[in-house]
C-alpha cells in the first residue's frame, strides 16, 4: 500500500498527497474492520504470508471513527463503514464496559457524526466520572472534555453536558504542571504512583 504514496509523481499538489495518503488509510480500515470473524480486532499479525486479526479493542475502534469523520473534508464521507463500524462497537458495550475515557471518545464520535448516540449518553459518562475521578488517566480527562465540548458545537443541549465539562476541565487542570507545561499522567502519589505520574501522556 505505501507504494502508492512512493510512486507519486514529484509535483504532485498536497492536496494529492492528503488524498492518496486518505486512500491508503480507508484500504486499511476496510481490511481491519472489513471481517465479521474478528469484527473490532486489538491488532493485525504478520506471519510472512498472511495478516491475521486478533484480539478485541473497541476502543481503537472509536478512535478509528473519529479519523474518519476528520477525513470526510479529504475523501468524503464513508457511510458503509462508519455505520458498520459503529454498530459494531454499540453492540459490543454489554461485554466490554467501557472506561470514562472511551465513554469521552464515544461521546466525540457522536458530536462529529450525529445521529443516535447510543450508550454514549453524557449522563452515563457523568455518572463513570464521578465515580472514579480518582483513578483516572489526564488522557482519560482529556477524552471527555473534547468528547462533551464537540457535543456541545454539534448543538446538543443534555442537562449532564455542563456538569461534565466543568468536572473533567477542572480534573485535567489540577494534573498540570506550570513548571514543566505539561499534564502529570495522574494524580495518585503512592509509592507506584509517585512515580507513574511523572510520566505525561
């Protein structure tokens, strides 16, 4: 696949570039999400033959939701397997229960594409929130303040909405360091954690 960006003729404008790289990208996802034996894989194995798609990770499979709802401006928008994709990770929630941070991913997926939000509801990502703030990651944070603040742009008017932008804002605040000008990764001091939080994420 990448020969395709290597082949690309020296003058080629960026908005060529964007495109081919865009084209390279949705191969990628169609082959990764394209199975129903392996419908939201963790990770793709090469043996010297073949792929092979193991694992499950809905997570990764939001994030991958979120890039193509940025890619509609380059390639358009991917209905076949945005829908597909999503449908996938709704019904996966009863197994997987998701983290406050991938409730917050949910939750930006929803404000970028529109439409039924599913088990992404601000009141359930509230409720996760409050119930373990203290032993979240500041990416954790960060995942619900941009998850409700694009809710918020895409018009949503949830009574949970302020209530969790004033809460996940002011957690991730309290991880900054003005010092470094960087978040601490959490904020437990323990004797593990005195440590582990010192690395930024």
């Amino acid at each position: 696949m990448s020969t395709a960006i290597l082949q690309q003729a020296p003058g080629a404008t960026r908005s060529e570039r964007w495109q081919s790289l865009a084209r390279v990208a949705l191969s990628g996802l169609e082959a990764t999400y394209g199975s129903d034996a392996c419908p939201l894989p963790h990770t793709c194995r090469w043996d010297g033959r073949n792929a092979r798609l193991e694992g499950h990770n809905p997570r990764y499979a939001l994030i991958a939701l979120l890039g193509l709802a940025k890619a509609e401006a380059v390639v358009g928008r991917q209905n076949a397997l945005t829908d597909r994709l999503w449908q996938r990770v709704v019904h996966s929630v009863a197994d997987w229960r998701p983290t406050s941070g991938d409730l917050g991913l949910g939750l930006w997926s929803v404000g970028l594409r529109g439409g039924d939000a599913g088990p992404f509801t601000c009141e359930r990502a509230l409720n996760a929130l409050k119930r373990s703030s203290q032993r979240m990651d500041s990416v954790d944070f960060a995942w619900l303040l941009l998850g409700a603040e694009h809710l918020l742009a895409s018009g949503s008017c949830d009574r949970s909405l302020q209530s969790l932008i004033e809460i996940s804002k002011a957690a991730l605040l309290r991880l900054y360091s003005g010092r470094a000008h960087l978040f601490f990764r959490h904020g437990g001091r323990a004797l593990g954690g005195a440590f582990t939080r010192r690395v930024p994420c």
